[in-house]
C-alpha cells in the first residue's frame, strides 16, 4: 500500500513541478507588460508634475498626491489582473499536460492502475462501483475483472458502471449505499490540489515584481 500511495504522490509532485516549469515560463512575460506599466507611469507622472508645478505651490502638492495615489491603485489593480491572467494561463496548461498524459497509451494505463489501487485501498470493505469516462471504457471494460483482480486482489468485487463519468481521465469509486466516494479523477486531484497549485504560481510571481514604490522613486 506504501508504494501505491507514492507512485500517487509521484503523480501530484510531478503536477506540481509542471506547473512550477509553466509559472517560470510566464514569469518573463509578466516582466515585460510590468516594465512597459512602469514605463508609462513613469512618463505621465512626470507630465503631470510639470503641469502641477505652473499651479499654486500649495496646491500642486496636494494634487500631486492625490493624482499619485489614484495612479497607485489603477497600477496596482492592472497588475493584479495580470497576475491573475498568468495563474489561469499556467492552470490552463495544467490540464492541458494531464489530457496529455490521458492520451499516452504507455503511460496511462499505469497510471490508472496505480489511482485504482490507491482509491480501492482507501474505500476499505464493501461492495464498490467504479465509473470512468467514455475513452476509458471502450479501453478497460472488455478486461475490467482482470484488471481489478491484478490491482486489488481476487476477493475484491468492483463494478464498472456502463455510465461514463465526465472527467478527462482517472476514476470515481462510490460505495454501494453511496455514503462514500474517492474521487481520483484527474480534475478531483487537481481540484483537492487548487490552492496549493495557485499558491505556489502567485508566490512565483510575486517574488519576481518590485514593490509598488519602484515605480515612483525609480
């Protein structure tokens, strides 16, 4: 059971580690929209500190900061939407690599084993059904038994259900009374890993942007 439970770890760190190479990738992007920003602000706050300074001396100050201020929050908010454009961008390829690997005919099958194996495990004693999508039914229903038995034993019952399940890959295994449910399809591993994958992409691309004070102090 240890080794399953690893080889199911192996196949969330390697998620993990695309999605890590994919938010790299994107940081260069982010860059560079960030530094044209910059450079904008850079040349319409210097305009309008020209301006402010043919005013009244008191009150150019105190419109130059109000127009600094105001300036700080559209940067900040195109830069926030930015940042967000890039974590769906890198999610987007997440899913894109896991439909990938659903369609490696060397790879998956292993793969599927494996999130059988770890799923059944985890449902304990009982009668279970097993619902997969259309792809993999055509693929692993006519050996279904054979199957089951290589990767959870003879005294192990599972039905396959002849109702696909929508999901790019992997499987949903519910108990007969219906009180549980693993859900080991690739969109239930990517949705218990969610924040995790977005945590680990905005803190990539936060560490990569200069504070907000760059911008007005150079």
């Amino acid at each position: 059971m240890t080794t399953e439970v690893n080889q199911v770890k192996a196949l969330q760190n390697a998620i993990l580690d695309r999605a890590r190479q994919l938010a790299d990738e994107h940081v260069q992007q982010g860059r560079m929209t960030r530094n044209k920003i910059m450079q904008d602000t850079r040349e319409k706050l210097k305009l309008m500190e020209q301006k402010e300074l043919l005013a009244a001396k008191l009150n150019a100050d105190r419109e130059y900061q109000r127009l600094v201020q105001a300036s700080e929050l559209r940067i900040q908010a195109e830069l926030d939407r930015n940042r967000w454009g890039l974590v769906q961008s890198v999610m987007h390829h997440v899913v894109k690599e896991l439909d990938r690997q659903h369609k490696d005919h060397d790879r998956y099958p292993v793969i599927f084993r494996n999130l059988l194996r770890q799923g059944v495990s985890a449902m304990g004693s009982g009668e279970v059904t097993a619902f997969i999508n259309s792809d993999d039914l055509g693929q692993f229903s006519k050996n279904w038994d054979s199957l089951v038995e290589e990767c959870c034993g003879s005294k192990k019952h599972i039905s396959l259900s002849g109702e696909a399940c929508i999901c790019s890959g992997g499987l949903k295994l519910v108990s007969d009374d219906g009180d549980v449910m693993i859900d080991n399809t690739f969109e239930g591993i990517i949705g218990r890993r969610d924040d995790e994958l977005k945590r680990l992409i905005f803190e990539r691309l936060f560490s990569t942007i200069s504070p907000m004070g760059v911008v007005f102090n150079g």
